[in-house]
C-alpha cells in the first residue's frame, strides 16, 4: 500500500511563503515523477509543478519564479517552496507521485495525497 501525505499549509499574508511537503511510504519499489496540483474552491483542479527522479523541473506560468519544486529521492520527499504568495494562490494543494510499488509490476500507477490547504490574505 503507497501513501503520500502532505504537510505545510496553512495561512499567510500575501508576499510571504510557505514550504509543502509531501512524503511517500509503504510499498515503493521506484518513484518517477512526482508533482503538485491546486484545486481553488469552485474551480477545476490545475497543474503547478512536476519534478522528475533525475530532478528537471516543470512549471506552470502562473508560479514560474516565485514556486521551487524540489525533492529528496532518498526520502521519497517533495517539497514545493512558494514564495511571493498571492490571494490567488489560495487553493487545496494535492501532491501526487508515479510509483511502482513493486519490481513485478508492470510500469507505474498514480497516487495522490488528501491535499492541504494554502490560504493567502490580501
């Protein structure tokens, strides 16, 4: 069984930061990519960041140069430091991984975190 939890949320005034982090355990075999999605009350869940096992980046426009993806592969951790929030950053954060849960399976499945909430005051 894969978990990933998030951690980090919380509330900030605009132009500060946080820093989420989203850890992955159970049975993992091996970790592709792993990202970040937002989903603002009301609205569809969007794309923020991606990272790769060998660490190139992705970005949506909207975050490029104030959000930093990053992780820690021997800790099965991501981490996506934000800075410079806005009000419209505010939204549930989900992290998510492709894992192979173990050397017999064939390719990677999708796992998702329960998400946690990111709330910028203005």
């Amino acid at each position: 069984q894969v978990q990933l939890v998030e951690s980090g949320g919380g509330l900030v005034q605009a132009g500060g930061s946080l820093r989420l982090s989203c850890a992955a355990s159970g049975s993992i075999f091996g970790i592709n990519v792993m990202g970040w999605y937002r989903q603002a009350p009301g609205k569809q869940r969007d794309f923020v960041a991606q990272i790769t096992d060998g660490g190139t980046q992705n970005y949506a426009d909207s975050v490029k140069g104030r959000f930093t993806v990053s992780r820690d592969n021997d800790k099965n951790t991501m981490y996506l430091q934000m800075n410079s929030l806005k009000p419209e950053d505010t939204a549930v954060y989900y992290c998510y991984g492709s894992i192979k849960p173990n050397s017999w399976t064939l390719g990677y499945n999708q796992y998702w975190g329960q998400g946690t909430q990111v709330t910028v005051s203005s």
